[in-house]
C-alpha cells in the first residue's frame, strides 16, 4: 500500500506495486504549485540591492578611486563595501571607474573625514553622495588641538562631535622700561613687571562641522627706555576667545596690564593689573609700590553657564611687581612679571612665591617673576619674566605671564614683553 512524504504528500509506491503514470504526474503537479508559490513571494532582486565589493580601494586618503567591471553609472540605492587604504584627514571623495568622485556622508549630511586605514566601510549611493552605512566610519577619537599663534583661525567640530573642553589663556602684559628722566633723584630708575592674563576653562555643547573661531591673544609689549624723554609704560596684551558665529557667544580670557615706567612721582614703576573676568589690565599698570600684596593675588570665579554652556571657572590674572628701586646701583632692579594661573590654581604675583607651609604668597626677591599656578589637573600656566640683572632688560613671560621690567642703572633698558596666550580643546 501506497504511502505520503511528511511535507507535501509526495504519493510513494511500494516495492511490489504497479508504476501509475498517474501518481506521478500528481506529484509533479504538486511541485510546480509549490515552486511557482514560492517565486512569487520572493521578490526580484536588482543589481543595486546588492553590495559589490570593491576592494583596498586606491587614490589618495582623502579622494579614493577603484575600479569595477559591474559598475557602469551611479544609480540611487548602489551598495559598495571596501577597505580604506590609508587614515583619512579631511572630506573624502570615492571615485568609481572614472565615474567622477563622490562626497562620503553620515546620515545627518555631515561629511566623512576619519576613514582608518584597513577598515572596511559600506556605503549606498543616493543623490548625490556615497551614504555611509552603519557607524564604522563614526568612530571619534578622543583628541585635542593647542593653538599658540596670536591671531585668528577657524575651526571646524569634526563629526561625531558635540561635546568641547576647553583651557583658555589671555596673554600677558609687557614690563615697563627703565626712565632715565628722573630729576629728583638724579638718575634711571627700574619699570614694573607686567600683570598675567586671566585663565578660562569649561565644556560646550557644539554641533558636527560648525565652524569656531579661535583667536589666541599676543602678549603686550615690554616699554622702551630712552635717558631724554619720559620711557614708555609696557602694554596689556590682547584678548584670547573663542567665538561661536551661529548665536555670537563668546568664551573669553582676559589680558594682563603693562607694567609702568618709573615717574617724578611715582620713583618705583608700577606693576601690571592681572587680567580679570570681565575686563582687561590696563596699559602701565595700576599698581603703586605701596599696594598690599593680597591685593595682586588672581582669585577663582566661577560663573553662571549661559546658551550652551556645560561649565565655566574664570581665574584671574596676578598682578606685576613694581620696579625695586634700592639704595645702591646694584639694587635697581625691574619688577618681576606674575606668573600664568593653571587650571586650578592663581599664578602667583610678580616677586611672590606660593608657601605651602603658611599656605600664602609670600614676597620674595623683587626681580623675580611669579611662579605659574603650582597644582593643576590637565595644563599648567607659565612662569612671569624675572631680571635679575641691576640695569637689565626685561625678559619675555611664558604662556599668559607678565614680562619683567627694565632694570634701572642704565637709560637703555627695556621691559619684557608679556607671554601669548593660549587656547586648547579637547574632544
């Protein structure tokens, strides 16, 4: 007796019966049915429903090119996958046989700049542009970029990015000159230390290529020295910011003051202002030889975020020595310039020291520059100019210190120049 297969009901025959055209031709009917159900649910696929492989694409890191015999024009919908044959930089374009090249794009549009070498990347052509597929080209390496050319630059968020840190410095002011037009008394008398800028750091939300612009601020220049004329008092540095242009915010750090020149009044030069949090030191210095000096120690500020602000902590700038005009010629001595904060920590005074014994500034040799803010977490601020040469000429600041001033002694000594700012960000 005749029996059925499980699935389609197959009849099968035993050994002992009869061949039946019959049975079989009803078993082929069956599978013709069945055959022709299936074609129809499955639906037909295209040739850009496919992924063609291409390879270790060649061309350079940002403009690829390869070649492949079943690519004949860019259709919407066509699938390439391939291996990047080095670490893109920038925009990267895929040129297929000649085709012409093709912007790489994420999803939101952004264009892909961080291809790695050896990695293997999907991409699906629509309108105008290679879609890439999945996140294998999204990957954000953590970096950071530190800018310390005075002046202005662009920069562009790289994608995948929305989150900045940043660690800001305002340049510092130059120390004043020495003035040898002193009548009473007769001779040439040291110029003052420049004040240190002020230090910004916190986060902000940004978006995926937008463009910042990122100045960094010039340190002030130290004053000139002339015996004839009254000398010239150091100038404050400039301002270091970074401007975000879609809604105008500006992230800021405020310059040091120059430091002053000695006068019929005021025998001992000034020192420099440090930067503060919303102004700058002013040209010559504000500080009489006289001022206390807890009154030229930075202090910590935190402010109130605002627009896209994650956080915000202001330190500001110390102030400068003023010149050390001594009893004897080999006491005249320019003021010392104050050192940079760190990203904890104030910069101490021109002359000053930190003591971690009395946990204060303590006034230490008038020539010497303040140290840089001694504890700090990721960067470090910079040391103020120190001269300690009786008629000497002032010496440059490191990164957002105040410059020292010209020693006395000599009608011919300048000031310092203060130190440039500097911005870092991190992401």
């Amino acid at each position: 007796m005749s029996t059925e297969t499980a699935n389609y009901g197959f009849k099968k025959d035993n050994e002992d019966e009869f061949y039946n055209v019959n049975v079989v031709n009803a078993n082929l009917d069956k599978i013709d049915t069945e055959m022709k159900r299936i074609e129809d649910i499955i639906p037909t696929v295209s040739p850009t429903d496919s992924v063609k492989w291409l390879g270790t694409v060649a061309g350079t890191a940002n403009a690829l090119t390869v070649t492949h015999a079943e690519i004949t024009s860019y259709s919407d919908g066509l699938g390439v996958s391939f291996a990047a044959n080095a670490n893109s930089s920038a925009a990267t374009t895929l040129n297929i046989n000649s085709l012409g090249a093709i912007p790489i794009k994420k999803a939101n549009g952004t264009v892909v700049t961080n291809l790695k070498v050896g990695g293997v990347y999907t991409l699906r052509y629509r309108g105008s542009a290679f879609i890439l597929q999945g996140e294998g080209g999204a990957e954000v390496a953590h970096n950071s970029k530190t800018f310390t050319v005075p002046g202005s630059q662009n920069f562009i968020v790289p994608d995948g990015v929305f989150i900045l840190s940043y660690w800001m410095w305002g340049a510092g002011g130059g120390g004043g000159g020495s003035n040898g037009f002193i009548t009473s008394p007769v001779g040439v008398l040291a110029g003052g230390g420049g004040g240190s800028g002020g230090f910004s750091c916190g986060t902000m939300e940004v978006t995926p290529g937008e463009t910042l612009m990122i100045n960094v601020g010039r340190g002030g220049y130290g004053g000139q020295a002339e015996s004839s004329t009254y000398a010239r008092q150091g100038t404050a540095g400039t301002l270091s910011y970074i401007r975000r242009y879609s809604d105008e915010l500006y992230l800021y750090a405020y310059p040091g003051g120059g430091g002053g020149t000695p006068t019929n009044d005021v025998k001992d030069g000034r020192g420099g202002v440090g930067g503060g949090d919303t102004w700058a030191g002013g040209d010559g210095g504000m500080y009489y030889p006289s001022t206390p000096l807890l009154d030229r120690v930075g202090r910590i500020v935190r402010r109130s975020p605002k627009n896209k602000m994650k956080e915000f902590i202001y330190i500001t700038g110390s102030g400068g020595k003023p010149g050390h005009n001594g009893g004897t010629i080999s006491t005249i001595y320019g003021g010392g310039g104050a050192g940079s904060p760190s990203d904890i920590a104030v910069g101490s005074p021109g002359g000053a020291f930190w003591n971690n014994t009395s946990q204060t500034f303590a006034d230490s040799q008038p020539y010497m520059g303040g140290p840089r803010g001694t504890t700090y977490m990721n960067f470090e601020g910079a040391d103020g100019g120190s001269n300690s040469s009786s008629g000497g000429h002032g010496v440059k600041g490191g990164v957002g210190a105040g410059g020292s001033g010209g020693g006395g002694f000599i009608s011919n000594a300048l000031g310092g120049d203060g130190g440039d700012g500097r911005i870092i960000i991190a992401w």
